[in-house]
C-alpha cells in the first residue's frame, strides 16, 4: 500500500535553478516514474496546464460559476499579483511532466482561495494532491492568512476527502445546475493546519 510522500534529504534545485521539494510518491518499490517534485509555474508550463484543467472539467464543459480564464494566463492571474500564486507538480523523468497544478489567490483581507487543483488522471493516488496542497498551505502562512476556502463538486470523492485529511471544514453546499458544490474553509489562525 502507498505511502504519504514524504521530501527527500534536501530541497532539489530546477534547470531554472529554483528550489523545488522532491516526492516519492510510493513506497520503496515504486518504479522511478514516481518521483516527483513540487515547484513554481513557469510560462512553458501553460500548454499542460490548460490540458490538466480541461481534462478536470465535470461532463467536459465549464461549471456555471466558472469561466476559466485564469488558466489562459496564469502568469497574469497567480505569478503577478501579491499574495497569489502557482504551483505545478512535475516528474523527475527526463523529459520531466506535469502531471498536477494548484494556485492560491488572495480572496478578500487576510484570506486565500485555493484554487485549480488538478493531478493527472494516471498519477492519482500517490500523494502528488496532497503535496500540492501542503505547497499551497505554506504559501498561505507566509503570507499570513488567516483563512483558507476552497470549494468543489460533491461527486470528486478523493479531492473531499484530501481537504478533510488537512482539515478544512464543509462550510455549505449549493446547486451549481445539476450538480452540488462544497465550500469548504480551513482557520489557520486558529491552528487547524497540522499535516494530515
């Protein structure tokens, strides 16, 4: 059975020269496709993604309270303005991959919106979402939020149950057309973040 990732020794350094946390998604005898490493967006990531968000759209076509265009610029939308920002999961494979993506954005005084997480279909269930996660959590402390949200539709079981590992309480639902969509919150002030 998987195992939580957990860092390497060290920080790894990008062929950008930026830092980026390094994963094994599995256990010991997991194949080497399995590493992978968490680091900022870069603009050559765009193409994959855009194809991670459209592969992550429920029925193929945008929710109504969606309209998607902060993944056609996500330099302008996360990497610019203060308090937000990007991540993508990539493999340590040559050439590397992404295979999974997650953005913060600043909501209103001293609150975050996660935002846009998505992990490659084929590399679910190896701890890459939970990653993601914890980049964006730091983000989020560093920065000093004092709250995160976030929301999602009922039928993504495994992305529920990921926000409920690191806490975050179901706030509401609502009907988004025919579907259900959870907000969820989680009170950074109040200490609630801990690794799940």
């Amino acid at each position: 059975m998987p195992t939580t990732p957990t860092p390497t020794a060290c920080t790894a350094k990008t062929d950008a020269g930026e830092s980026a946390l390094c994963y094994n998604g599995g256990d010991v005898s997991d194949p080497p496709e399995t590493i992978f490493r968490v680091r900022d967006f870069r603009p050559e990531d765009l193409p994959a993604c855009r194809k991670l968000y459209v592969e992550g759209l429920i029925g193929g076509k945008l929710a109504e309270n969606d309209t998607g265009s902060d993944i056609d610029d996500i330099e302008w939308a996360y990497m610019k303005p203060p308090g937000n920002h990007f991540w993508v999961a990539e493999t340590t494979t040559s050439p590397p991959q992404v295979v999974g993506m997650i953005g913060v954005q600043a909501h209103e005084a001293e609150c975050g919106e996660i935002r846009r997480l998505r992990v490659r279909s084929d590399h679910r269930r190896k701890g890459i979402g939970s990653a993601l996660v914890e980049a964006a959590l730091r983000f989020c402390q560093e920065k000093g939020y004092l709250k995160i949200e976030l929301d999602t539709f009922v039928d993504r079981d495994a992305a529920v149950r990921l926000f409920e590992k690191f806490r975050f309480r179901h706030s509401r639902s609502r009907k988004v057309g025919e579907k259900e969509l959870m907000y969820f919150y989680l009170d950074l002030y109040m200490g609630e973040y801990r690794k799940g």
